[in-house]
C-alpha cells in the first residue's frame, strides 16, 4: 500500500508539476508585492525602488550558494546597475535620510527589505522551471498568476493590518468600476504591469539566466523617470543622468561583456 502510494504521489508531481512550480514562484512574488505594499505606507517610492535593485545581488549569492558558476561581467553589470539605481534616486534618497528623525532602517524600510529577498528568490526559482518545463511557458505563467491573486485575496481577508478589514459588497465594486479612473489603473496595474510582465519574464527566463534578468528589470527606475518627464513634465538631474548611463551600461556589460570569461 506505501509502495502503491509512493507511485500515486510520483505520478502527480510528474503531471502536476508546472502547476506547483507556477504555485511556488506565485508565492514568492505575492510576499514581494505585500512586502512592497507595506513598505510604501511609510517609505518613499525612491527609497523603495532602490532596496528593491538589490535584487541583482540576491540571485548572484544564490547561485553561488547553490555551486552555479558566476561569471565577472554578471558581478560587474550588477555593481554597476545597483550604484546607477542609487544615483537616479539620489535626490529622493538624500531627503529620505535628512527626514529620517531616528533610524534609517524604520519599519517601512525593513518591511522593502524583504523586496529584493522575495523577488530575486522568485527570478531564481523560475529560471530552474522554464529549463525544467521549457514547452509549459503559457501554463507556468498562468499559475503564477492564479498563485498571486490567490494570495493577495486572502492576505487582504485574514491579514490583521491594525484595523477591521471590510470586503466591500459587489455594489460597492460595481460603483468602483464605473469610474473611468479606476478601471484604466486596475487594468493598467493588473492585465500590462502583472500578467503581461509575468508571460514575458517566464519566456524570457528560457534563455536568458536569473542574474541577467534582474540587472535587466534594474532599468524599471530608468523607464519611470522617462515617462514621469514625458507625461509630467518632471526633469532628471545631472545625477539622474549619470545613473541612467550606469543602469544601461550594467545591463550591456552582464549580456555582452568585454572579454571571454565564459
């Protein structure tokens, strides 16, 4: 009966095993984004966004951890995409510091901290399962995102956030669509900024490694200042210049390199 067991076991994990492994990165990704959430209740967004670069050092030690070979250019690119990220929030992260009133690391901060843990365990984690399951992309992705608003639905029922938490009645969500704002930032932040960026990033990682990625996702800030000049009308500083440089030239340096240390 164990015997006959231990087979029926087998036999799910070998059937059902994209669906675990989109179940396991969903996980990862929804302590990222809750993590995220919190950390912005009092932390500003460029002292967010720079915690969150360092991502590109988490996959590097965990590949090392794990006896995977680290190839300079991928150290390289992300020590420089780090100081780029630093340098394009400068003047956010200056004034961050100058209003800290006793300690840097506030709760909002060591709740951002868990970001780069979180994300970067996530893009390791999948770039095992897209060479693991490298004809299951669509299926991979799928469960990802069913794991994520799984979770984030019942974070948002059983998570004791210091008040009583209310699932509005389906009114309320009707009343809530109806207006043109809402629906554009739900569809925006829900259908391009998640699913699409989860499809792309599961068929991305059947080539690309884990550290490339996060070097690569390091231009978010990049693009954000982009748009933020052109829709806004906001400007980037000498300092944001100089980190943008850093940013694209780490993202050059861990894909293409300068020498053969392959």
């Amino acid at each position: 009966q164990n015997e006959n067991d231990a087979i029926s076991f087998s036999s799910f994990l070998k059937s059902n095993g994209v669906l675990l492994a989109g179940l396991e990165v969903g996980l990862w990704n929804t302590i990222g984004y809750l993590s995220q959430t919190r950390g912005l209740e009092s932390t500003p967004a460029s002292t967010s966004a720079f915690i969150c670069s360092l991502a590109v050092v988490i996959v590097p030690f965990l590949d090392f951890v794990a006896g995977k070979q680290i190839l300079k250019r991928e150290i390289l690119g992300a020590m420089l995409a780090v100081m780029g990220v630093g340098f394009l929030e400068m003047d956010g992260l200056q004034a961050d510091l100058a209003g800290a009133s006793d300690s840097f690391l506030t709760p909002g901060v060591l709740w951002s901290l868990v970001q780069p843990l979180a994300f970067g365990m996530g893009y390791w984690r999948i770039e095992h399962y897209t060479r693991a399951f490298p004809s299951e992309g669509k299926r991979l992705a799928s469960s990802q995102l069913f794991s994520i608003a799984a979770l984030t639905v019942m974070s948002a029922i059983f998570m004791d956030n210091g008040t009583s938490t209310i699932i509005p009645e389906i009114s309320q969500f009707m009343e809530w669509l109806s207006v043109p704002e809402v629906l554009g930032a739900i569809l925006w932040t829900g259908v391009v900024t998640t699913a699409l960026t989860v499809f792309i990033e599961t068929f991305a990682l059947k080539t690309l490694s884990a550290a490339e990625t996060t070097i690569i996702y390091s231009a978010e800030p990049l693009f954000g200042s982009a748009i933020a000049a052109m829709v806004l009308g906001e400007s980037m500083g000498s300092g944001g210049v100089a980190g943008a440089i850093m940013i694209l030239g780490g993202c050059l340096l861990s894909s293409i390199g300068f020498g053969d240390d392959d």
